[in-house]
C-alpha cells in the first residue's frame, strides 16, 4: 500500500504569482499600510446596481433551488440577446447567437478549465498567444493538459506573426488555439485581419479555436473589439469554422461582478452540450440566485447601452491619469499604449528581475505609510527570460491613486538602487540592453494597428 499523497496533477498546481503579491497586501494592509492594489484585475468600480435589487427580491422569496445545469434559460436568453445586440449596435456583421449557444459557468475560468477538461486529453497541448493570462496554465493542468506559447513583442505593437511562422509551434497534440481580445496583460485587440489569420490556421490544422471575450466591452481607443463571432471567411470555410468556434465571456469584469462567479461559453448546440456535462459532474449548477441577477444585468445594458459608454469613460480617464503620471515619473520606462481591457504594462529597461524590486517596493518601502502592489510579468510569459523586466499595473483604483502609485514606484525605484549599492550591487544587469533611440521613440505611443475596420461581414446563425 503505497502512503497517501498528492497526485502528480495537484502537485503540479502552484498559486498564481498574482495571488502571491495578493498576499503579501492584504497582510500589510491587516498590519495598517495602505496598499494602492494595482496587481489584481478587480474592478473598484461599485457593480450594477439593478443585479443587487434583483438578487434582493429573488432572495426574499426564499427559495434556493439547483439550476439546470447548462444554465438558467433567462440567463442563457439574456445573454444570446446582449451578444446580437452588442454587434447589432455597432453595425458589426456576426453569427448571430440563441440561447441554445450558451452554457453558464462559475466565471471564465471555470468556463476555460470546463472546454479544456472536454477537449483535452493527457498531454495535449493549447497554444495560446503570449504575453497571457496567467492562470490558462492551471486551468488547463486540471486536465493533464500542456500550454504552449507563441511569442507577440511590445515593440511591434504586440502584433501576430505569420501563419507560416505560427505554423512552427503546432505539432500533433496541439488541440486547440487559444488568444484573448482586448488582451489580459497587453491591452492588444486583434486587428481583423489577425483573428481571420487565427481562424485559418485553425481550420488548417482541424483544431478549436478558443476567444476569450471577457474584455469584450474594455475598448480604451477608438477602435472596437473584433470577435471570432465576426470573421467572414468563404461559404465552406465558415462553415467548417463554426464547428471549431469556443468563445468564453463573463460578467465579472464588464458588471464589476467578479465575487458573482458567472461566466460563460459560447459554441455550437452539440459543443455547449458536451461542456454542460463538465458542469453536471464537477459544480451540479451555477447558483440560481446570482444568475437571475445576472440575467437581469445583461436585459438592463441591451435597453440602456449608456452603461458600457460611462464604463469605458471611468477607465479612460484612469489610463490618461496612469500615461501621464509615467511619462513624468518613470520617463525612461517602456509602456506600449493598451487598445482595451484595463491593464499597462511597463518595462524597466536597466532592471534584470522586477521581481525583487516589487517585493522590495511592497515590503521594504512606504511613502507616509503608503505603498503599492504590482504583479511582475514574468508570469504571462513561457518564453524563457522574457518578462523579467516588466510588470503589470491593474487600472483598478480612481485616476488620482493611480497618479500617487506611479509616483511611489518612482520613488521606491531609487530608493531600491540605493539599497542594492549598499549591498555592493549594480542595478543595471550586465547582459540587459541599453535604452536605444528606437525604445524612447515607443513611450507612451499609440500602439500600431492594421485595422481597416469591419465592414462586409457575413451574417450567419450560428445554430441551425
Ligand atoms: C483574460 C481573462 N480570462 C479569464 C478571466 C477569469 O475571469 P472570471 O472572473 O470570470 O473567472 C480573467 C480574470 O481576470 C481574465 O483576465
């Protein structure tokens, strides 16, 4: 009889480097420091104040019942209605969705962790864009599954390579492509031309093609978000395509709903189906209360589009707020501009392992008692060695926190050299790259797009 242990799948699991400096914050905060919070992607934003009234009177009539497992239908109709509207209003071409399209999870993560349980087996691989969303990687270890990456740059607008050059990272495991549109960390939103790329690469290789959407409604710039749900390729292609589609969304961050837990995957009846069955056998149902709110959320956005207009204006301003306060504070730092989502990434060209200064700067150093938490980007990356220069601010806290944050990072910056040459230490590593002309030029510039906008598209049901 062999001693009780872990299996090799919990062993591998680690808690994410954004929870790590979660942790360290809140224990400062527990001791009295104030924490400028700007390492985890959750909205300070009060939610929507019709799913509290709708949760208030559901609750009152005292019932708490399991939920069909695919879903409430209010939620799941609630939902097809706001996607056709979203692109409906924009006079955006679209498969359009019905409810049938529609499975609700406990967040996108859930709703990732459930499409990889389904379509992975051991050892299959999901190749996903990087920079990235951290957590993908234990999402999908729960399936025994492997992330592999392809590589986009900060100095080329985080742009997508070829498909002869993205060929290069698929091999016979390779189930599924994965990217994220406005990006979680870049802020990128792929260009028209860069999710049509995608989608024939998948139907190249017979492989899923998986968008997480969860940004969807984050535009900073003035160009929209270009879902899969808007590629128009030939008759056949598409129709091939819509058999390959998976897209994930969620409330959390559009609603400022992340403790609600609803998220969702949006695919062909038969795949929605096959998903639903990972919901049935892990969670049962998603709680029934939350979804009625929820559902009620998404029919007071399709009636009042405002919502999304002021939501986009909060993180606007909180952006112009950060650019500007870098472009005084850390002049010399590398910061392409995000087309959406709510995050900035920020390279430090002199430094070898932003990890040790951000600790340093959230456990050593304070500015009258206030200190801020960031989340080093080692973590997005797989490539080796990439990241460790850069970290990523969350524009989670009003334009004025944001301001004294940059501020205390700079200060906390020099205080950090000063603290490494009374070690005897040299902050500038001896293998990083010298600040060239090239990089100053990229501070704080509009990211480049090859946009052309997205007219002429198709529509399509995508259940038939
Ligand atoms: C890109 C991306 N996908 C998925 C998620 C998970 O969202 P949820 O709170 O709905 O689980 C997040 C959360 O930050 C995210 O940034």
């Amino acid at each position: 009889m062999s001693p009780a242990h872990f299996a090799r799948r919990a062993e591998k699991l680690q808690p994410s480097s954004i929870r790590k400096m979660m942790i360290i914050a809140k224990r400062l905060i527990s001791e009295g420091r104030t924490v400028f919070e700007l390492n985890i992607g959750q909205p300070d934003v009060p939610c929507i104040p019709v799913f509290l009234d709708a949760i208030a009177a559901r609750g009152r009539e005292g019932r708490l019942n399991y939920a069909p497992f695919i879903g409430e239908n209010c939620l799941r109709q609630a939902y097809a209605r706001y996607l056709n509207d979203h692109f409906d209003r924009r006079g955006a071409q679209h498969l359009v969705v019905d409810s049938e399209n529609v499975l609700v999870t406990c967040g996108a993560s859930h709703a990732l962790t459930s499409t990889f349980l389904s379509i992975c087996d051991p050892g299959d691989e999901i190749l996903c864009v990087e920079p990235f969303f951290p957590p993908y990687t234990g999402f999908l270890g729960i399936a025994d599954g492997v992330l592999r990456s392809i590589p986009t740059y900060a100095e080329q607008g985080f742009a997508l390579p070829t498909i002869e050059e993205m060929e290069r990272y698929i091999t016979p495991k390779t189930r599924a492509l994965l990217f994220t549109s406005p990006s979680n960390p870049s802020g990128k939103i792929l260009s028209p031309q860069e999710v049509t790329r995608l989608a024939r690469l998948a139907l190249k290789f017979d492989i899923f093609l998986i968008a997480d959407e969860v940004y969807r409604e984050m535009v900073l710039g003035d160009r929209e978000a270009f879902s899969i749900l808007q590629v128009d390729l030939e008759p056949a292609e598409m129709e091939r395509l819509k058999h390959r589609i998976i897209v994930i969304d969620s409330a959390s961050k559009a609603f400022s709903l992340c403790g609600a837990r609803i998220g969702f995957v949006i695919s062909r009846p038969e795949i929605i189906q096959k998903i639903s069955l990972v919901n049935a056998h892990t969670v049962a149902c998603v709680s029934d209360i939350l979804q009625h709110g929820v559902a009620v959320a998404y029919e007071h956005v399709i009636k009042n589009p405002s919502f999304f207009t002021e939501l986009r204006r909060t993180y606007r301003e909180r952006l112009e707020a950060a650019m500007e306060a870098i472009h005084k504070y850390l002049p010399w730092a590398i910061v392409p501009r995000p087309d959406g989502a709510f995050y900035v990434m920020i390279q430090f060209p002199e430094i070898e392992d932003i990890t040790e200064y951000c600790l340093f700067m959230l456990e050593k150093f304070n500015v009258d008692n206030e200190t801020v938490a960031v989340t080093p980007a080692a973590s997005f990356y797989l490539s080796p060695g990439r990241g460790r220069n850069e970290m990523r601010l969350a524009l989670v806290v009003s334009p004025e926190k944001i301001k004294r944050s940059i501020f205390i990072m700079a200060e906390a910056y020099k205080a950090y050299k000063a603290y490494l040459k009374e070690q005897g230490k040299d902050i500038v590593a001896q293998n990083s790259r010298r600040l060239s002309n090239n990089d100053r030029g990229y501070i704080n510039q509009e990211n480049p797009s090859d946009c052309t906008g997205c007219a002429g598209y198709s529509v399509e049901a995508i259940v038939e």
